[in-house]
C-alpha cells in the first residue's frame, strides 16, 4: 500500500500541465530567434513537414462541412503529437508559426497582456480544433465572455476564459476541474460549444444561444441578441487573423537565406 502511494506521488511530481509543456518548450524557441523562419521557408515547411498541407478555414462560421472538421481535428492531433515531444523540433516550430503566432498576435492586439496571450494561444487553438470549431468563432466567444481574463467570475458564478458554470466541471473527461485553469476552461469551454452545436444539430444561432444559456430566452431580457455580438466580433477576428497571417508569413520570408 505505502509503495503504491509513493509511486502514485512521484507521478503527480512528474505530471506537468500543457501550459507548463508550452512554457518549457518556448524558452527553448527564444534562444533560437532566427532558426524558426529559416526552417519555415527554406523546404521545410508544415507542408512538407506532414506530406500535404492543412487549410484551416477562414470562413469562422460553425457551419463546417464534415471534411473541414476533419482537417481541423487532424491539426489537433498533430499539434498533441508535437507538443508531447518535449522538443523544439522543425515540425513544433512549424505549427507555431503557422497556426499559433497569429493567434497570440490578435490577443495581444485585443489588450490582453503578451505573456498570458502566449499561454492562451495554443491550447485555445488545440482544443478548438480538436472539436472541429473555427478558431474565429471561439476566440469571439472567449473575447465576450471574459474578455480574455483567465481569472474573470460572473455574479452568478461563472468562471474564467469562456465563462463556464461550475456545474459543467468534470463532465468531459480530460480537461481539468480546475475552471480557472487556462487549459482547462478553454477544454471545457470548447467541448461545451461543440456539444450545442451537435444537439442543434449544426445550427450556429442556436448552439451559441445554448452556451449563452438563452435556449428558452429566460435568463436575459436581451440575451438573443448573443449570436450577432459574436458574428460581429468574429467578423473583425476573421480580418485581424488574416493580416497576421499574412505578416507572419512576410516575416519568415524576409528571414530566410
């Protein structure tokens, strides 16, 4: 009994969080500031990287074809299988540059401080994937809900990044009780959405309503209102994230040889 204890303590010293993962990994790619778009646009791109290339789609409406999600969840896997390597390699930097730094760039633009956009980047963009949800669209969600404040709590008790009430904690296996927990609440957050989205049965007004807790139009008097405030910030979301995009990639090429 005593060593199966100590066995399980030494695991929990062991464990570290996603964010804890990105933390160490990302003070590797600092001491490397001209490596990233060298390898980027020299060959070795995420394309080449992976035989053939992911489009993540532009259009940040929740109405995705069946071959968009898959796209979007094989970027989720890919960015598991990256992160789980401990290791700075060619195809880590390669998603970083491609589908994260543009990501942290707009929440940085958005006021939210730089450190804490770089924490919020990547899983934001994992677990949104892996529900097959444009990242535009939970990016809006997260930016009217908390306005990206990791520690926000509402008068009736939600909590953190995508404002979530605790009554959803431990339902989804995987992401974490703790709701303040960046990794956690934006896992929670996602597969909440992706779950009204299922239940409407693909219908974006209605799945946002439902995670606004207006599917009756009770809690409110104008909490229908909802789905348009996030249209309209996903509609500057989507332009933002191009032109990052856009510098990003100007960026790597001036940067190589």
């Amino acid at each position: 009994m005593l060593l199966k204890r100590k066995k399980s303590e030494e695991g929990l010293t062991q464990r570290t969080t996603l964010v804890e993962d990105l933390e160490r990994l990302w003070r590797r790619v600092r001491a490397l500031p001209l490596v990233a778009p060298v390898l980027l646009f020299a060959g070795l791109g995420a394309g080449n990287l992976t035989g053939s290339k992911l489009d993540v789609p532009e259009s940040g409406t929740l109405a995705l074809d069946e071959s968009a999600r898959i796209e979007l969840r094989a970027l989720s896997e890919r960015m598991r299988g990256v992160r789980s390597t401990g290791s700075v390699t060619e195809d880590y930097i390669a998603v970083y540059r491609e589908h994260v730094e543009p990501v942290e760039r707009v929440l940085r633009n958005r006021g939210i401080p730089k450190e804490q956009a770089r924490q919020i980047a990547w899983p934001l963009v994992e677990h949104s994937s892996a529900q097959g949800l444009p990242i535009e669209t939970v990016i809006s969600v997260m930016l009217i809900e908390s306005g990206g404040r990791p520690r926000a709590t509402s008068p009736v008790g939600a909590r953190g990044l995508m404002q979530i009430m605790p009554f959803w904690s431990g339902k989804w296996r995987g992401c974490g009780t703790d709701l303040y927990d960046i990794n956690a609440n934006l896992c929670n957050g996602t597969r909440i959405l992706d779950y009204y989205y299922e239940r409407f049965g693909g219908d974006e007004r209605r799945a946002l309503l439902g995670y606004n807790g207006c599917v009756r139009g009770t809690n409110t008097p104008d909490c229908h209102t909802y789905p348009d405030k996030i249209q309209r910030v996903r509609a500057q979301i989507e332009r933002e994230l191009s032109n990052a995009r856009a510098r990003a990639r100007t960026t790597g090429r001036a940067a190589s040889p």
